[in-house]
C-alpha cells in the first residue's frame, strides 16, 4: 500500500470519525486488529454495538468505495467481530456491521453511511 493511499485511508477515518462524534456515537475502538482481520472503527449508541469499515477513494476508477466492502468482507468483519466480544463484556447489545463510503474528488467529499448493512 502506497503513503498515498494510507494518507487517504487514515483521512477517511478521522472524517468517519467526526461524524460519528457529531451523531452522538461513542468510538470504543479504532483500528481493532484479530487474527480474523481488523475493524476500522467499534463504537456504541443507545446500546447498540457498530462494526464499522470505512472505505476512501479519490476516484470512481474502480467502482464506488462501498462496492469493496463484499460477502467476504462481512465474514471477517463479524468474525473479529465475535472475537471482540469474547474478550470484552457487552451483554444484551444489538450488533450491527456499518460501513461508511467516502469518495474525496477535485476538492468535494462525498460521505455516506449505512449504520446496519447485515439486515
């Protein structure tokens, strides 16, 4: 992964951030790494635990950022997910796996966020 890309990645956290702060969402954790893959963002509102990934792209070269986030990225989300849990008590929790897409092009960012894409 090129600086470029981590420059752009660790931007679309902190902007992920922001509006989550902004909407009343506490951040529990950031960049939650397992042995099943890494989460870009845990945070709780009204008892509600979010997995959430963050995907930043400067282009629609490759399609829209939330396109990346697949099946398979699910999976390992609610595996670490689930890992997360083992190790820390929230009982009676809804779960909920969130993404947030952010396109940053020529200057205008673009931010879209679905809080329950598992549902």
């Amino acid at each position: 992964m090129s600086l470029y890309q981590k420059n752009l990645g660790k931007t679309g956290e902190d902007l992920a951030l922001d509006f989550l702060k902004s909407h009343n969402y506490f951040v529990l954790e950031k960049n939650f790494r397992s042995k099943f893959g890494e989460i870009d963002i845990i945070a709780e509102k009204n008892h509600s635990l979010y997995f959430i990934e963050v995907k930043t792209r400067s282009n629609l070269n490759h399609g829209a950022p939330y396109e990346a986030v697949n099946k398979r990225k699910i999976y390992h989300i609610k595996k670490a997910a689930q890992y997360y849990l083992l190790k820390n008590k929230f009982e009676a929790y809804k779960l909920k796996v969130a993404v947030f897409s952010i396109l940053i092009e020529n200057g205008k960012v673009d931010i879209k966020f679905w809080d329950d894409i598992d549902n």
